[in-house]
C-alpha cells in the first residue's frame, strides 16, 4: 500500500485459503504501520477472513465489484478464477490504497498503462457496449476498457484523466431515464443541504450522456486509504452480526472520529442529513457499499501506532433516485429498520449525538433543499419527460406528504 506513487511499502503477504483469502502482516509493517481496519490488529499472525467467499477485512474492499468482475473474465480471461485473480487483475489503480503485487521485494503490481483522455470518452462507450453485447474487441480496446474496471458497482465504468487528475466515468447503461444526468443533478442538489458530495460533471456522448466522478481517494498522487461502511462496522462487531445502518455508522464515527474541533459530531450531523436526503429523493440503493470511510493517522501519533487511527466520512457518492418507489433502504434507519419514513429517521436520532429539537431542524434544512429539486434538474438541463417520470417518486404521495406533514 504506497503513501504515495514513489515509495510503494509492503504490508503483508495474502494467502489463498479455503474460505477466501488472508493476511499476515511483513515484519517491517508490524514495526511501522498501521492496522489496515479495527479487526486486523499488528499481531504477528495469520488473520482469516469472517466470511466464506471474502479476503480479509479491508482487503476485500480492495476487490472488483460485478462490472470489474465482467471485464476480467472478458479482457483478462485468467486460467483460474478465485478470488486472489479477482484481487490482482483489479489492477493498480483500484479504489483506495491498498493493492495487489506479485513480489515481496519488488512493488509488481498489474498495471494498465496512462488512463484514456477525456476525448477517449466515446470510444469507451463503445467498447463497453460491445462488451455488453458480448461481442469481440480489439487489443487496443482491451487496454482502454481495463483501467479502472476495478472500482464497485454493476454499472459499466472506466477511469480517464482530466486535467491531470483521474475521475471515474460511468456510462448510460440502457435505463429508461438520462442516469448519468441525473446522478449529477442529484450529487449537486445534495450538495445544497450542507453535504459534501465528490465532484462530478456531465460528459455528452452521442445519443447520450456519461457522468464522471473525480476521485477523493487521491490526494495529488497520493493514495488515501478508504474502507467501506460495510467493513468497518463489520470490523466493530467480530463476534456478532453486524447492525448496517445509518445509526450504527453514526455511532463509530462518535467513537472513533476525528474529536479535533469535534469534527467527528460535525460528520455525525452530515451523516443524518445524508440519510434524510437518500429517503426523500428515493436513493434506496443506499448499501453499505454506497457509504466510505478515511482512515488517516492521528494527529501527533508516529505512523507506527498500535491501534487504528481516525474513520472519517469520504465524500458522498453514488446519490441519485432509484425510482423504484419500493419504501425501503438497503442501510437501516432506524426503530421500524429500513423504512423509508422521516419519522423513522427521527426515531434514532440519539444515536447520531442530536436532540429532537436539533434532529427536526436538520431535517428541515434538507426538506427545503429536496422542495426545489424540479428547478435544480431543469436548470441542470433533465428532460421534461424524466422530471414527470422521477416525480412520481419523489413529488409522490409517500414523499410529498412526508415533507409536507413534517412536523419534528
């Protein structure tokens, strides 16, 4: 796991096993590294993975997602495909980071070569339309599509670089609404409560639109380690099943976030506008996927610390309606679990260090931001026709009546 591009630093050595893959930290990291996450403590053995099927703590968040799965088994076509394969081939520039090398002595991981321009972007598309199709590509195809297959999600995307900096492009992927537009229109909309969002900017294709996603796990060329919530809250509970939910999250970040200048309740605070925002915009692909952490070093503690340092929330991502009109998330929210009720959401709101008084007009403050959504979409240039059709959603009677009634 490089601090940054020009002193990669070998963590440990993952190890094939019958039930996924593990890791044993290098002698030189249990001297001077970190934990990776709370349930891989620097003890000198061999730490197994909790669950059939995964690598070992933040090293499974290291692995591709269904679409980086797809495009190994299609560009890649390794002999075996276990999940160290997955591992490896997922690449160099994966999210986070921690990444894969073939030597302990050298930092040979699998590269992919510079990342496609900004005017790759169409040809992309092309080629992930073929590939979607099941149709034969090109060599020079195959370089282009592979960078940044890794990151999660089933959604066909690619890394680029744009102005010198590397942005996530997603692709429209034959929904019945401009996705990509209005992933944007939603990301800057959300942006609007006091939430800070990645930044992301439209992409025209023809017949189309991309969106792409500049990448907050990077910092110049540094890599930012970043796990998801899923694996943190995993790695709070190691002798039980995990609670994944938006108030379970709050509750390790009071406990084990930045208390500089209380930064720590200041994100807790964000966390329940993000959960608020997601229930009245129909976001219900909320999973603990959708939801990442930074785990930086503690201010005035060496490198070597023995314990695991600050969980800080990354930037929202992912935040757009689902249109599904279903009235239930994939994180928990509260005493009536996942559903989609503001009175829900409110039901917790202990837990996330917030009075009834404070909670109410949080959620306040996120209602008059969600209340001008359809001239923020038009003025981010949404169809007529997508705004009547996500508005049957968003603008309908569960919602609609739910900003309306709000009474804290």
């Amino acid at each position: 796991m490089p601090e940054d591009p020009t002193s990669p630093r070998l963590v440990g050595t993952l190890r094939l096993v019958d039930n996924g893959v593990s890791l044993r930290y290098a002698q030189s990291w249990l001297e001077n590294g970190f934990p990776l996450s709370e349930d891989l403590p620097l003890v000198d053995t061999e730490h197994l993975p909790r669950e059939k099927g995964t690598a070992v703590g933040a090293v499974d968040d290291a692995r591709p997602d269904r679409w980086g799965e797809r495009v190994i088994q299609y560009v890649d076509r390794p002999r075996r495909l276990s999940l160290m394969e997955y591992l490896y081939f997922a690449g160099d520039e994966r999210f986070g980071a921690v990444t894969v090398s073939t030597s302990a002595t050298e930092y040979l991981p699998r590269r992919v070569g510079p990342l496609p321009s900004l005017q790759c972007v169409q040809v992309l598309s092309e080629i992930v339309a073929k590939i979607n199709a099941g149709e034969p590509i090109s060599d020079i195809d195959r370089k282009m599509v592979t960078a940044g297959s890794s990151f999660g999600g089933a959604k066909p995307k690619a890394l680029i670089e744009i102005d010198g900096e590397q942005w996530v492009i997603k692709f429209f992927s034959n929904e019945p609404i401009d996705v990509p537009l209005i992933e944007h229109a939603t990301m800057t909309l959300c942006a609007k409560a006091d939430i800070t969002v990645a930044e992301t900017q439209v992409i025209p294709l023809t017949g189309e639109n991309a969106i792409a996603v500049r990448r907050f796990d990077r910092k110049g060329t540094a890599r930012l380690h970043c796990i998801s919530a899923g694996t943190a809250l995993r790695e709070a509970t190691p002798y039980a099943e995990p609670e994944l939910s938006y108030p379970a999250l709050a509750q390790l970040l009071r406990r084990m976030g930045d208390v500089t200048e209380n930064r720590n309740l200041h994100e807790v605070s964000e966390l329940f506008r993000r959960m608020v925002f997601n229930i009245l915009v129909d976001n219900t692909d909320d999973h603990e996927k959708n939801h990442s952490l930074f785990v930086t070093k503690k201010s005035g503690e060496p490198l070597g610390a023995k314990r695991i340092n600050w969980l800080g929330l990354t930037p929202a991502y992912d935040v757009v309606p689902t249109n599904s009109g279903q009235g239930r998330h994939e994180f928990g929210i509260g005493d009536d679990g996942r559903e989609a009720t503001l009175a829900n959401a409110m039901s917790q709101c202990n837990l996330f260090g917030l009075s009834s008084t404070e909670a109410a007009a949080e959620v306040m403050k996120v209602i008059a931001v969600v209340d001008v959504w359809k001239e923020h979409f038009i003025a981010c240039g949404v169809t007529q026709g997508d705004i009547q059709e996500l508005e049957q959603r968003i603008d309908g009677t569960d919602l609609l009546s739910q900003r309306r009634g709000f009474k804290g």
